[in-house]
C-alpha cells in the first residue's frame, strides 16, 4: 500500500522529496503528494516529514 500526504496538514515545507528513492514525491498546488504507481512503501518520506502529514 503507498504512503499518502494529507494535503491539510502538509507545509509543502520539501524535505520528504528527496528522501523518496524512486522519485513518487512531486509538488502540486503547493501542497506534495505521492504517486501511488511509484511508491514503494518504504517509509523515508514519513520519517522525514516535521508536519506528520504522511501516512501508509
């Protein structure tokens, strides 16, 4: 299952981006999200995240 952004709670502040190692993390309306396709659910980018806005 991949992870998602909760677009509430997201800062856009950028530092999940280059955690992801296959590249799923983009900004969009100034908020992040995930592209499912890509993610492989391993969790750098929600260890990263100050806001907790990223869950599986």
């Amino acid at each position: 299952m991949a992870y998602k952004i909760d677009a509430d709670s997201c800062v856009n502040c950028g530092s999940c981006e280059p955690e992801c190692p296959v590249g799923a993390i983009s900004e969009n309306a100034d908020k992040r999200t995930i592209d499912a396709d890509k993610c492989i659910s391993c969790g750098s980018c929600a260890s990263t995240c100050p806001a907790e806005a990223i869950s599986e």
